[in-house]
C-alpha cells in the first residue's frame, strides 16, 4: 500500500521450523525495481521460490549435511541459493524479453540454523542486527552511493539522499550474470536482525534505525510492532514515499519439544501467490508506471538501455515484524 504508488513493489516472507538440529528461520525481502515496469512480478516470483525452497527443501539438503558433517554445512545453503539466483535471474530476464517489459529485483534473505547465519544479497535493501543497545550493518549496499562511500567521496549518510543514490549495480532478472555476495556468523540469545528495504532507512539512516529498536525487548513481539510502526510514520514524515517493508527476527531461548528435520512444520505470515516466469500465460501483478526512484546502472543492463530515472517515490506499505 502507499499514498501516491499504484503497486507495491515489496515482497517478503518469514518462516520458521522446528526441527530435530533446532530452530530453523528464513526471513526474504524483495524490492522490484522501480524503473523499470512489473518489480512486483519480480520481488514476488523470488520470494515465492526461496518460501518453496525453504518448506520443501532445505530439510532434505541439511539431513545430508548432518549425515556426512554432523552440521548443517551454511556454505551449501549459500551455493544452492547461487544456483536459485542464477536460475531466477535467466527466467525472469527471459519472461521480461517475451512479455516485451522489463522487471528486476533486490534480494536479501536470511537463513538462521544452529546458532549461525548465511546472508544472500543483491542490490540495496539491508540486514541489521541489534544487540545490547549496538546496531551493525551485515550487508553492502549494491548502489552508486556505496561505491562512492568506498571511494571517500562523501559521507555514508550524505549517500543516502544523493540525487543518484538508489541505482543499483545489479538486480535479479537484469543481469548478464548475477553475482550475488554471501556472508556468516554467529547469532546470540537477545540479538535483534532486521531485514529491510531501502525506504525503510534512507530517510532515517543507522542512527534512526538503532534508537528505535535498541531499548526494545528482541523477545516482546507487541513492542517490536510498535517499535516498526513508529519507523514507518516517522519515515513518512520525514518525506519517505517508497513503499517501507520491515521483517524483525529476534533470537530467543529455544522452547521445549522438537519435531523432525523432514517435517518441518515451517508457517509464513505471508506467502506471495505463486508466479512462473518461464508460463507465457503469466499475468502481472497490477498496472501502472514505475513510480520509484530506483534504477539500475546501465552496464549491467541487458537491454542496451541507458539508466532511467522513475517518478517520485511511493509511499509506506511495510511487512509486520515476526520473532521466531
């Protein structure tokens, strides 16, 4: 939803399973590309194939892993989602050249098992994690404006309302090859992650993000609703019109009572609706212009076009936290 965007071009989903190695969860938030037409067909397909892989999949993949290694190897995860890119990438691009519209994707998703973490990420949304009162970031923004942060061209929070700050690098369903970044590490009881898109932070920067969320008890899902829905106002006030999209995972004490690893009872306060890029009959999501700012750079383009800016932002239409 949003005040001026006719669709919302955010998807997201968080699952979580018990299981026989201990609690699993997979947090995803997708963010079309706003310059170019049917994001929301892109974010959705992905997030929709990572919630199939995660409710059908990953049992089989981590029963292997714990056979052979005793654990749940993180890096398999990583070279499958590789794989799911890849293959999410050449679909949609080529559904986009037979439809004659161009679409794309963010991608950031994130897999907790055993007390570690693997992160996934292509384009500009963000991982943070918040634990006694600190906030890190766990993702590179794939964007112009990181890349002149890198070069000490201006300061992190002047990037993030550069004229040209949301371009991207890359994008799912754009590129000639994705090149998705991985990385690990360990979770602790009483950290706080939260997977956002860029609307989510451009206009509040880390600063906003961290006061909002550190005097929050990670385990009070009541007060990480309010905590998320006063971002989202605040956001809007200062000027934000993207659409807001927020996913909270919080790291508690493991409750009594497992099931088994091939039944993993795994539940998603939002499941997309199923879309096959590669079925001609596919129909999109909504119409209208693009209405986001975000762009892509053009080299990574396939279609030979230059970067083309979109209309003014939308507005908020952001996911409820969830604690596993």
């Amino acid at each position: 939803m949003g005040a001026r965007k006719n669709v919302n071009q955010d998807a997201w989903c968080a699952l979580s399973a018990e299981t026989s190695v201990g609690d699993v969860a997979l947090t995803v938030v997708c963010d079309g590309v706003g310059g170019l037409s049917s994001g929301e067909l892109a974010s959705s397909t992905v997030v929709y194939e990572f919630s199939r892989w995660f409710q059908q999949d990953f049992a089989p993949l981590a029963s292997v892993s714990v056979a052979r290694e005793g654990t749940v190897n993180l890096s398999e995860v990583a070279a499958v989602w590789a794989q799911m890119l890849a293959s999410l990438n050449r679909r949609i691009g080529d559904y986009g050249r037979r439809q004659d519209v161009r679409l794309g994707t963010t991608f950031t998703g994130m897999l907790i098992c055993q007390g570690r973490y693997v992160i996934g990420h292509v384009g500009d949304c963000r991982v943070y994690r918040i634990a006694s009162g600190q906030l890190e970031q766990l993702t590179n923004d794939q964007t112009l404006a990181a890349r002149s942060v890198a070069e000490g061209t201006v300061t992190k929070e002047e990037a993030l309302l550069m004229p040209q700050g949301s371009v991207l690098l890359q994008s799912v369903g754009t590129q000639v090859e994705l090149r998705p970044e991985f990385s690990y590490g360990e979770v602790r009881e009483g950290d706080l992650f939260v997977t956002c898109c860029d609307g989510f932070y451009r206009r509040l920067g880390d600063e906003g993000v961290r006061t909002a969320y550190a005097q929050v008890n990670a385990a009070n899902e009541p007060a990480l609703l309010a905590a998320t829905e006063h971002l989202i106002q605040q956001n809007m006030a200062n000027g934000e019109k993207d659409n807001l999209t927020a996913v909270c995972l919080s790291v508690v004490a493991p409750e009594e009572g497992t099931t088994l690893l091939d039944d993993p009872g795994a539940r998603a306060p939002y499941a997309p609706a199923p879309y096959a890029p590669d079925d001609e009959s596919t129909t999109l999501l909504g119409s209208g212009s693009p209405d986001d700012a975000t762009t892509l750079l053009g080299a990574g383009v396939p279609y030979g076009a230059a970067p083309q800016q979109g209309a003014p932002y939308g507005a908020q239409g952001g996911g409820a936290p969830w604690r596993a």
